[in-house]
C-alpha cells in the first residue's frame, strides 16, 4: 500500500480530488502539520471495516472480563443496522 500525504493547506485546495481518489483507489492519504500525520483520509469501506474491527475488539475484551451481556440482543441488533424492525 502506496500512502501519499499532503499538507492540510493543501489538501484543503484538493479535498475534492483527493476524495475522488480515496474513493476509487482505495488508497489513503495522510494529512499533515508541521511534517506530522495528523489524520488520514479513507475510503467508506475501509472505515466501515476500521469501525468493525474495534467493535469486535471491544467485544472481545468484555469478554475476556467476562462481563455479562457482552453482546446486544438480536431484535437490538437489527434495529441498530436497519432503523426498525428489519422487515
């Protein structure tokens, strides 16, 4: 993985295209200040699978703790996902 990285001045003036790339390439691209990383652009489905994973860690350490009710309830679950009832 290619990581390109651009000053936030700069990619200020850019967002549009660089948005565009993500998108399409799937590559991110770092922002900076001072030469320093300060957030990085990605694309939808990489932040969904970011969000995934640190939902699944959580999980796993409730787990591990063995605190009761570490997950959610199905019907919960599906109106977290769908917005309702799911039918």
């Amino acid at each position: 993985m290619t990581e390109s990285s651009f000053p936030i001045a700069e990619a200020g003036h850019r967002l549009g295209v660089l948005v565009r790339e993500v998108g399409a390439s799937g590559e991110p691209v770092a922002l900076t200040e001072e030469g320093r990383t300060v957030a990085v652009l990605v694309s939808a489905a990489d932040f969904l699978e970011l969000q995934e994973l640190r939902a699944l860690a959580a999980y796993r350490e409730r787990q591990a703790l063995g605190e009761e009710g570490a997950g959610v309830p199905h019907s919960e679950a599906v109106q977290r996902v769908f917005g309702g009832d799911g039918t």
